[in-house]
C-alpha cells in the first residue's frame, strides 16, 4: 500500500493506493452502501459492519469534497479523498 498526496490551486487530495484483489467494476459504488462487504462469509476473520467507507463519503461530501474508488481485478484499488482548499 502506497499513499499519495496532491494539490491544486481549489482542491487537495489523498489517494490510498494497493495492490490487492481489485474490486469488480459492477460492485464499485455498493462498497459505498452501509453495511456492504465485499468477499465476507460467516466465517470471515474480518470483522466490522461495513460502515466505514459509508460514513468517510458523507462527510467528506458535507464538506463539498468527495470520496472516491477506481480498481482493476488482480490489480488493486486506489482510493481518493478529494477536498476543497481553505479559502
């Protein structure tokens, strides 16, 4: 896992970039619904309730920013917060 940080002249942004399984293209924007886990099964090992990329996108949209998910399967995921610069 990588992160990476930019800015521009009304923006700043954060991508969390890994080289894990990918998410499939279909299932891109449900990884955002509450309480939707991606690969879980009763007897994961992986605990929580789904909520977590749910909560960080409405609040990063409160604050006129976004959170958002490209992915290749096999190849990873990059996920970006973008918001805007203080004035």
């Amino acid at each position: 896992m990588r992160v990476a940080c930019s800015e521009s002249v009304n923006t700043a942004s954060i991508e969390v970039i890994d080289t894990g399984a990918g998410i499939p293209a279909e299932k891109l924007e449900a990884i955002f619904e509450p309480f939707v886990q991606l690969g879980r099964s009763l007897s994961s090992a992986h605990e929580g309730t789904g909520l977590g990329l749910a909560i960080s996108r409405e609040l990063a949209r409160a604050m006129n920013g976004d959170l958002t998910v490209s992915s290749t399967e096999g190849s990873g995921s990059t996920f970006r917060l973008t918001l805007p610069r203080a004035k």
